[in-house]
C-alpha cells in the first residue's frame, strides 16, 4: 500500500471516530408515527434530545430514547479516552424508513375483505460531536 492511500485510509479512520451511530430494525410502529417523534430530536444536542424524548407522551419516544442511548454507548467504546460532556455530542443524522409490512384480512360487510396493513420501520441514528466538525 503506498503511502498516500495509507495516509487516507488513517484520515478516514479518525474521522469515523467522531461518529457514531445505532440502528434499530423492525419496529412495529409506522414510519409517519415515527417520523413526528425523530423531527423532534434531529440537530439537537444530547441532553435536551434525552430531555424531550422523556418527556414526550409518544410511545415512539421510549424506542428512540433508547436507540439515543445506545448511540451515546456505541460513542463511549469509541473513544474510550474522550469525556462525553466535552465531546459536545448532537445528533447529526436521523432517518425512518419503511420496513417489511404484515398484511392482514378484516372481514367487511357483503362477503368482501378490507387488507390491513401492519407496518414496521426501521431507524438509523447518527451521533456526531462539535469539536472536530471535518465537512
């Protein structure tokens, strides 16, 4: 390996360590549900995000606060050396997609059928801290 792809490679590897990120997959709530709670917490910092997901009566709310913790942990094994409250940690990236949907029959009046759908989602949350901001 010569040494300017080495060079890059290092670059890219510091770089990765600012971030962090968790994912949670099939969830069984829908994606528009949870997109309410996720536009609530996006650019914040950690604290008020944890603050507003706490107390927010959403039951999305308890499944991203807990996906914001686990983000803050995966953060932690990172940069072992690094204190959090210096860190100055936000929430850079937050994303709902659309996952696997159960389909289900309800019977309706005259013989027909109504398909229900049950839809899932999955979240992906991206830590990113202020100090060491490299656009």
């Amino acid at each position: 390996m010569g040494v300017r792809k080495r060079n890059m490679a290092e670059a890219i590897k510091e770089g990765k360590k600012q971030i962090a990120f968790a994912k949670l997959n099939n969830c069984p709530t829908s994606p528009r549900k949870m997109r309410l709670v996720a536009d609530l917490v996006r650019g914040k910092q950690v604290e008020p995000a944890l603050a507003i997901l706490k107390f927010n009566q959403k039951e999305a709310s308890g499944k991203i606060e807990k996906l914001l913790l686990s983000a803050i942990a995966n953060w932690q094994a990172k940069n072992e050396d690094a204190n959090i409250e210096d860190a100055d940690l936000f929430v850079k990236e937050i994303r709902v997609d659309g996952g696997s949907m159960l389909k289900r029959l309800r019977p309706a009046p005259q013989g027909r059928a109504h398909r229900i759908r049950k839809r899932s989602n999955h979240v992906t949350l991206v830590l990113g801290d202020n100090n060491n901001i490299q656009s």
